[in-house]
C-alpha cells in the first residue's frame, strides 16, 4: 500500500523537504511504496531575502525567481491548485479547484504573509520590501527621494528579523553615496525597549546608529498611520512625522491555517523539538508555519527541513524516530552596503555576533546565488 | 470567563518572550490573558515597563523553578 506524502506550500521549506525525502526515499518512489504530491500557490518559486537588494538596485528582479517545477525534483507532482481546506479527521486536504488530495503524512509549510492591512494607514503610505510589488515602489520612491524625514517602522510578529536593521544600515550607505544623507533624518522603531529581539545584535545596533547619527524609538508599536498628515502614532502614545515610511508589516500566517481551525492567526501549534502538529503524528509543520517562538528566517525553515526529511525517512524505512530539532538559526546581517556579520543560535546556545567584515558580505552575496542548492535539496 | 494562552519562551533569543507576547496579544480578545513562561531575566524587567506603556495590566510574575512566568491582561 504506497504512503502518502501531501506537501501543502511550494515555498524554500516546502520545497527543501520535497526534494530530500526524493533522495531519501529513491527506492520506495521507484517501487510505490512512497508518493510525494505538493499543493503550491505559483508555478514561481521566489528567492526572498533578495527582495532585500531591490529597492537599491542590488539584484534585477529576474535574479529572484525560478520556475519551481525546475527547482522542484520530477518525481514529485506539483499542482498550483492552493489548499482550501485541511481537515486532519478525515486526512485529506481539499483545494481552491474542489479536488480532495488525502495522505498518510502531511507537511505544512504555507508560510506566512505581510499584513499592512491590519494597522489603519498603513497600505495606503507606506513602503515596504516584503514582497515584489512593495520593493518595486520602494526602489521608485527612493530614486525620486531627494532627503526629508525617513522612518523605518517594524511591527510584530515579522520575518527575517534581521532585516529592519540591515535596511536601515543600507539606506544610510545608499543615502550616503547618493549625496542626500546630509539632508536626511533616519529612525528607527521597534517594539520592545531595545533595538533588537537578541540582546547582543541590540548591543551591536546602537553604537552603530549613534555613529552614524542614525535616530531609534523604542516600545514603539504601530497604532496607526495618517497618510494626509504623514504621522505615525504608536500604541504608548508617540506620534513622528515622516516624509517616506518604510515598514516591516506585520505578519500573518496563511488563512487555509485559521480557516481549517489548525492555528489562530495562521500559525500552527507546533512541538519545538519534533516539529509534529501538537497531539498528531502525523502533521509536520516547517518553516515559518510553526508557533514556535523562534525566528521566522529561511534558516529555520531549511534547519527544520533537513530535520523534518529524517524523521520522515526513518518512520518509513525503519519505523523509529531519528533525531530532534534543536532550535537552530543562522542569520547573515548586512551592516551596509559593504560589510556584514552574522549570528546563529540554538535552543540552549546564545548569539554571539561577530565584528563586521567584508568577507561575510561576500559570504552572503554568494549565498544569494547558493540558495537554489539548497531549495534543490543539494546544499 | 477569560481564556489564557500560554507561550513557553524558554530559550527562545529571537524575536524573545516580549516580541511573543506582543504579537499573542493581538490575537486574542480584551479580558482574556496570555502567560509567557521566560528563562530571560530581561523579561521580568522589561515586560512590566511595556505593560504599562500600553495600558494593558500585568496579572502575576511568578519565579518557578529555573524560569519566570508572567501573566497579562489585555484591556484595550
């Protein structure tokens, strides 16, 4: 009787898991003792962190994408038929189209998604890098911007929580070699009483925008927005103008997640250290799907992946459990244009950022293009 | 009756106790109640002072054994 893998999400975890339970399980694909289908959304498969480089003109919007039947190995079908509903009673997933897919396994993985929606204001006047069309307007806007205030704005929950800090230190740079910082004002705001959620990058973040003049509000958390006016007014009562807003907008997971009853707000309760759907055993969860209060990076999903596709592997092949999750991100962080550092932890080890170097910055432009090794499953 | 939810943070350095707590709390209703359980002294220094910004009420700070659990009401 061939097991069934259901994927619902063709993103990097998605994907990743795929494509390693593949070479895992070549004999039991080639024999049918093991299917593997995935639900996707985009015949695209989009390269996130470089939406970062777009407002600059770092990467062209090409660089970003590749057709995701290609990334994805062939003996997997791919159907861009976006799931409906997930009823895990009757183990079967139904879509958009009205197919029902059933499975013996299911790995979530449907990500999550920007929400400027949610705070008055927002969507009508802010810009973003979140997605394409936001970086797009980013990069328009910052072509025109010929200095004023800027405010970079970060809301809860997000992804890549490093990013806030690298568009910030990258706006300075390009704002610096376009000949316009001098006529500038950048701050910064964050949720909580310090620059950022790890304690030793907020250590590192400050000194550095004191050195480069760079303002920051703490406790600042999105009430709304004034587009007329062109305020911004936090939730313990602080209001600053803007002449351009970037956000990091807060995130949501996917709605087939709340729909389905699997998870308020989209995300799924989620075991940190099997990755196993709370009270099932047979849902994993992966990437930034999961409740669990780690980092929402492609780091994680890709540490959880390789941890997802070995469970998976040994309770089909051997019916036993292989190893744990251990809380593991890494994170490059570009300090500038120029430079960067990085910082990865565990559940049990702290981060310990590193002095800025040139050479990490090359580490993470490599990267950039290493990254379809590792959505194939090869890195 | 107000419902609680729990979030364990323990050992969790990113986003950390506080950025969890912010974000439960948008989901969930006034009156009801999120109890974050933190290894992170921080937490029971910093999440008071949060709380009192907003307006929102901090309910009880427990220290347990070899973590703190902190429970708030949201009010607005």
């Amino acid at each position: 009787m061939t097991k069934k893998i259901l994927i619902v999400g063709g993103g990097l975890a998605g994907t990743i898991i795929a494509n390693g339970l593949c070479r895992q399980l070549t004999k039991q694909i080639k024999s049918g003792d093991v299917a593997i289908t995935m639900l996707g959304t985009s015949d695209q498969h989009m390269y996130q962190p470089g939406l970062l480089y777009i407002p600059f003109g770092k990467m062209r919007e090409a660089e970003l994408f590749r057709d995701q039947r290609k990334v994805l190995d062939k003996r997997v079908p791919y159907f861009i038929d976006p799931a409906k509903n997930i009823d895990t009673d009757k183990k079967e997933v139904t879509t958009d189209s009205g197919k029902t897919y059933t499975y013996d396994y299911l790995v979530l993985a449907t990500g999550s998604r920007i929400m400027p929606q949610s705070i008055p204001g927002m969507a009508e006047s802010a810009h973003w890098f979140y997605d394409l069309e936001g970086a797009r307007k980013m990069r328009s806007a910052l072509d025109d911007f010929e200095g004023g205030k800027i405010v970079v704005n970060v809301n809860v929950p997000h992804k890549c929580p490093v990013a806030p800090l690298e568009i910030t230190f990258m706006l300075y740079d390009y704002l610096t070699e376009k000949g316009v910082m001098d006529k500038t004002e950048i701050t910064y705001t964050y949720p909580i009483g310090r620059l950022h959620g790890l304690e030793p990058v907020a250590l590192w973040a400050q000194p550095e925008m004191d050195k480069f003049g760079i303002k920051y509000e703490t406790f600042f958390n999105t009430k709304e927005v004034d587009p007329d006016n062109k305020t911004i007014t936090s939730e313990e009562g602080e209001t600053l103008s803007y002449d351009m807003l970037v956000t990091i907008p807060p995130h949501s997971g996917a709605e087939v997640i709340s729909s389905s009853g699997l998870g308020d707000g989209g995300w799924v309760p989620t075991d940190k250290k099997k990755l196993l759907m709370d009270g099932t055993t047979d849902i994993f969860v992966c990437g930034d799907t999961t409740n669990i209060p780690i980092s929402k990076a492609g780091s994680t999903a890709h540490f959880e992946a390789d941890v997802v596709i070995d469970n998976l592997t040994s309770i089909l092949t051997e019916n036993r459990w292989a190893r744990d999750y251990d809380g593991k991100v890494y994170c490059f962080i570009e300090t500038g244009m120029d430079e960067g550092t990085y910082v990865w932890f565990n559940y049990t080890t702290p981060p310990n950022p590193g002095p800025p170097s040139q050479m990490i910055h090359w580490f993470k432009l490599a990267y950039n293009r290493l990254y379809w090794l590792s959505a194939r499953g090869l890195l | 009756m107000s419902q609680r939810k729990t979030i364990d943070a323990r050992g969790a350095f990113c986003p950390g106790p506080l950025m969890e707590v912010i974000a439960a709390l948008k989901l969930i209703e006034i009156g009801d109640e999120v109890e974050v359980w933190s290894t992170d002294q921080g937490t029971v220094k910093d999440l008071p002072i949060w709380v009192d910004k907003v307006g929102h009420k901090l309910i009880e700070t427990n220290e347990c054994d070899g973590y703190w659990s902190l429970v708030v009401e949201k009010t607005k």
